[in-house]
C-alpha cells in the first residue's frame, strides 16, 4: 500500500479494476455489496472463505484464509452488508486478489451512490431512459401511446433496477432499461428503412417484450442480489408479460379516454392481439421458449433487433473480460461457442483526402 490513507485512493470499478490490475502499481479502492460469504476447507484441512463481492455491473470472488489478519472479520461479515476494500490488486490464479488490505462499512449515503452505478453507468442508464420516454411520446396510436406510458408510470422504478438475463446479456442492475433504449433505436431506425413496418407497434413491442422480467430478473430495491421467485420460475418472462399487458389494456378500457378509441381503425382488439403476438413471439423459435413463431413483419423485426442487440452486448463483454489468445483474438466465453477477433476499425482518412 501506499502512504495515502484508504479514503484517498482513487475509486474504481470493478470492471474498471480488471482493465488496470497488472499494468498500474498503485493501490485502489472499491465500494462493494456482499452477496454471500462461503465457508470451505483446503485440502490440508484448514478453513477460508469465498465472499463473492458485487458492484453495478460485475462480480468477483474473494479469497480469504485463516492467516489472513482479516479472517474473523469476514467470518462476521453479514450478506447485503456494503463495505469498501481498498488495497494492492493484482490479477491472481484465481482473478482479481487484492494485498494488503484494509476494510470498512459504507456510510448510507456511499451505498446509495454505489446502486446507482459508477458515475459512466450511471449517467448512460439515465439517458438510456430518457430515451425510452422520447420514443413512447412519439407514438401517435393514442392506445399504444397510452399503454405504455402507464406501463412506465406504475412499474418504472422497478424497470430501472431490472437485469435482461441472469448471465448472457445486460445482465445488471438497470439492465434491460440498456437494452430496450438500444432495441428502440435499432427498432425505429428500421421502421425509417422498412416503412410498411408500424412502428408504434414495433416501439411498444420493444419495451414490453421482456416487461414479465420485472418479476423474473428484478434486483431487490437495496443492493444488487436477483432472487428466484416461484411466479416466475413456474411461468417465465413471457407469460407475466402477456398477463401484464392484458391486466394494464383492460385498465385501460375503463379510462375516460378509451370511449374516443371505439372509432379507430384497427380495431383496439386487433391491435391488442398484435402486440401480445410480439411479446409471445420475441424469442423466434419454440426451441428456445417461444409459444408462437414470428407471423408478422414487426414479430420477425422484433426477434431480430432483439437477437442482434444482446450477440454485440455479448461480444462487448468478452472484449472486456476475455483473455486474449494473441494479439486481436479473445479467448471463448459462455454462451458464445468459439474464440471471437476484435472488430476491424473504420479507416480514417487525413483532412485532406476524401472517398469519391
């Protein structure tokens, strides 16, 4: 360590922290939750524990052994308690390993600061979402329109600390608000190139085709932990989600405004079944959990941005975290199948030079 108290080395990520740990030599600080403290035994018969240690985005297992001056600390050390380590890191057998280390609770307010993200997370998932408000008020089907902004009204804040997936995509607190802000903009660019598609319909499938994971991927509301729950384990995201979008459409009937929506063309039933037929088709294939396959445009659209936006979230997360096998080639990751080569960068001319 280095002459500087704990509090004054620099913060990071974790993320942040891999990308440094065996290219900087000074020592830095971390705020993280633990999700669960696990007792085991070596193979000499002596006891440690594994404490797996969480931020916003990323994860990684600490090893402590009963030399360790810290080991009756960890051994009292309760889950959800957030904590800062602040010490020497390096990249050890077994990843991050941090040295000379020294601990202490977060204050309320460094705990709060900690849910919302690192600074970066932070302010794209606040723009993220701002960008999933701009597009559902430039809908002009007024039922669509009105769906969806109740929809964000009654379940936005638990939206916000929803994950898309457990493991393979976007898998973090605030999560899907990422991936749907993304799937939006891919949506309606689409729509622009394709304008036989109908793109409130297309917008509107997009925030509600993972809506069920609300009850399936959701962060509890203090810290970054996704339970199972039985209602989602027994039916799944797409199920809630067609339940949900039944639930807030017959609320919707009974507002004052739905008495003007029994003149429009199509019929408010018709449009109903087409976005419910979104939600239940998303996944493309009965193989991977679909009840129905794409039988529209906008259904084939959807499976698509939907596909194409978590493959590249994959690919950027195994650019950050893959060990690289030579120079532009990164090991294999779980789900992806086989090594993956860096992307080829986009030529840049001199001011002067121009492509005819």
């Amino acid at each position: 360590m280095s002459d500087l108290l704990p509090d004054d080395l620099d913060l990071v990520s974790i993320t942040q922290l891999r990308q440094v740990a065996n290219q900087s030599p000074q020592p830095y600080r971390l705020h993280l939750q633990v999700e669960s403290r696990i007792e085991k035994t070596t193979s000499a018969g002596s006891p440690f524990f594994e404490v797996k240690l969480v931020d916003a985005a990323d994860s990684f297992i600490w090893r402590v052994f009963d030399n360790n001056p810290l080991f009756q600390d960890v051994a009292r050390l309760a889950r959800n308690t957030f904590i800062q380590l602040a010490g020497q890191w390096v990249e050890g057998k077994y990843g991050l390993e941090p040295r000379q280390v020294q601990w202490r609770p977060l204050a309320d307010d460094e705990a709060s600061a900690l849910l919302l993200g690192d600074p970066e997370l932070a302010s794209r998932q606040h723009a993220d979402y701002a960008d999933i408000t701009a597009f559902v008020s430039s809908m002009r089907d007024p039922r669509l329109l009105k769906l969806c902004q109740v929809f964000l009204e009654r379940h936005g804040e638990r939206f916000r600390r929803t994950g898309a997936a457990r493991r393979n995509h976007h898998a973090r607190r605030g999560g899907l608000v990422e991936h749907v802000a993304q799937m939006m903009r891919c949506a309606a660019a689409i729509a622009g190139v394709y304008p036989q598609l109908n793109r409130d319909l297309m917008i509107a499938g997009v925030l509600f085709h993972d809506c069920g994971k609300l009850w399936e991927n959701a962060y509890v509301e203090s810290g970054f932990v996704m339970p199972y729950n039985l209602t989602a384990e027994m039916l799944g995201h797409i199920p809630l989600g067609l339940e949900l979008v039944n639930k807030l459409w017959r609320d919707l009937l009974e507002a004052p405004e739905a008495v003007g929506w029994t003149a429009l063309e199509p019929a408010s039933e018709v449009v109903r079944l087409h976005l419910l037929h979104l939600i239940a088709s998303h996944h493309g294939t009965h193989e991977f959990g679909s009840p129905v396959l794409p039988k529209t445009p906008e259904a084939v659209a959807l499976h698509h941005v939907d596909n194409i936006d978590a493959k590249l979230e994959m690919f950027r997360r195994g650019y950050a975290g893959s060990k690289e096998l030579a120079p532009g080639i990164f090991e294999k990751f779980v789900p992806w199948p086989v090594n993956i080569v860096a992307p080829l960068p986009a030529v840049h001319l001199p001011p002067t030079e121009s492509v005819p």
